[in-house]
C-alpha cells in the first residue's frame, strides 16, 4: 500500500513517519465529516439491531465482546479509513518527509531519482 515505507532506513523509522503523515491528514475537515459519517452510520446499526438490549438481558459476556469490537472498530477504522481514502495524500506527505531527509524521490510519483542528472522525472516528465 505504500512502497515508500520501504526506502526508511528501519521499520520503525518508516512505520513512525507512517503514524505521523495519516495523524497529519486527520486534521482536514473532510476526514472528520468521513469519521463522522462512519460512526453515525455504525451507532445507528447497533441501536437499530436491538442487539445492546438484547445482549444485556441475557447474556453479560457477549455484551462484552460486541462492546470490545465496537471500541476495536473505533480504534482502528480511522485510522485505516484516513490510510486507504487518503491514500495519495499520505504517500505524498511520506514523499515530502523522504526528501526532508535527503532522498531523491519524485514528489509526484515516488520514482527514485538517485543519479538523475536531467531534473527531470523519468516517469512521470515533472520536473523535480
């Protein structure tokens, strides 16, 4: 999903820059209308279901774990949500952080420039 992570030094170095770049793009509004959007959507399944009174007259344990997948499901679907619809954007943004770091890496496509005296992208034709 993103071969960048792969021109990191370390995995973790790559899986932190990673974090960093989808924290970077929860900040933009139409992220949080996606979230928004999402939750509405899942609270409104749950309650729809019966499932939470259910649940809670007969069986203690169960209710505990929709709860857990629930919290699972929060936790965790944003931030694969951000990383799959936003995808370009956080490889772009991971891009920026390579070039920081002083990788040659064509902004627009990620084409490894290492050696490319023309200024040119050879992929893509942008002149980087």
């Amino acid at each position: 999903m993103f071969p960048e992570l792969q021109r990191y030094k370390t995995k973790r170095e790559g899986y932190k820059a990673l974090n960093h770049a989808i924290r970077r793009q929860l900040f933009h509004w139409p992220v949080w209308i996606v979230l928004i959007a999402c939750g509405l959507i899942w609270t409104a399944l749950l309650t729809e279901t019966g499932l939470p009174q259910a649940l809670g007259r007969y069986n203690r344990t169960l209710l505990f774990v929709v709860f857990a997948i629930w919290v699972l499901i929060g936790g965790v679907g944003p931030w694969y949500l951000v990383a799959t619809l936003f995808q370009e954007r956080v490889r772009v943004a991971l891009r920026k952080d390579l070039i920081k770091q002083g990788a040659q890496v064509c902004l627009r496509c990620g084409y490894d420039l290492t050696g490319n005296v023309s200024g040119d992208c050879p992929e893509c034709g942008v002149e980087c």
